[in-house]
C-alpha cells in the first residue's frame, strides 16, 4: 500500500498496543517528527509505563504538536488513540492550523498483538486489558470516516505493514 502523506500533515497513528505504530513510525518517519505518548510519559514522570502520568503527558506532547504544526513540520501521533474523544483533538487542531488530519490505522488480528506484548520486556502484560483496548478499537473504527480525517489508511495484516511505503507528497 502507498499511503500519500502531505509535508503539510497531523498525522495520526490508530491502533491496539503491539499493533505495530511505533515501529511504523520509526521506519517512516524522522525522529524528531514522531511524537509518542510513552516518550512524554516518560519525560514527565521517568517512566513510560505510568498511566498515572498520561493526562500530563498528553497536555506536554499536543503542546510541541502545536509548535510543530504552526512552524509547518510534518507531525506524527504516537498512541493508540483507540477512542474518537482521544482523536478530536488531534483532527480539530489540525483543522485550526490548515493542516492535513491523516489517519494511519494497525487493524491486526488480537493474537499479533497480544504475542509482541508477551515479548515486550519492559511492560507488563495484561491479557484481558489488551482484549478490552482491541474491543474498544473495533468499536472507535464503525465511524473514522465521518470524524474529519481527510485521509484514512487502514492496515489490515504485517504483511500490509511491511510492504507499506510512505510517500511525501509538498503541498
């Protein structure tokens, strides 16, 4: 899949935990444009586990995104945004600035992703919480189209994943 990204781009990372967004990002994206919510949690609280620290870091991270935006740098969301309120900030900032809202969504199967969280060595892994964020997920997508993304890509399997090709597009 080709997915077309204008420089002048939110855009929007949608998935489970282990779904694969933050190895996405890093393979198609600059660091410095890639802003991710277990980096900030770990920038306010030395820890990126801490969800006692996720409203802090939230407000830190749409800060530099709003920095970002306004100076016309590509930013990137790093979270799982699995529930619309959690993207209508990022989609009405987008709006606010004339940036392009781009949705990036990592629809694969519970199983995937529940096998890259057992791996993960630096989180601890909750089988029934990772089925209610995936349940919670399928419940956010019935209507993505109608939130105000201008573009939605949806993929549907590593293999979709892997071959993915992020093309710049000036505006």
């Amino acid at each position: 899949m080709r997915i077309v990204v204008p420089e002048l781009s939110f855009v929007v990372l949608i998935g489970p935990s282990g779904s694969g967004k933050t190895t996405f990002a890093g393979r198609h994206f600059r660091p410095t444009e890639i802003l991710s919510s277990d980096v900030f949690r770990g920038l306010v609280a030395d820890d990126e586990n801490d969800q006692t620290a996720t409203e802090d870091a939230f407000e830190a991270l749409y800060t530099v995104a709003r920095m970002r935006l306004a100076r016309g740098r590509l930013t990137v969301l790093d979270a799982t945004n699995v529930h619309a309120e959690s993207r209508k900030k990022a989609i009405a900032m987008a709006r606010e600035l004339v940036r392009v809202p781009i949705a990036i969504v990592f629809d694969l199967p519970e199983q995937v992703c529940n096998e890259r969280n057992r791996s993960r060595t630096d989180r601890d892994w909750n089988p029934y919480l990772a089925s209610t964020q995936r349940q919670q997920f399928l419940r956010g997508m019935k209507d993505l189209g109608k939130e105000g993304f201008r573009k939605v890509h949806v993929l549907s399997s590593v293999e979709e994943v892997e071959a993915a090709v992020v093309a710049r597009e000036p505006l």
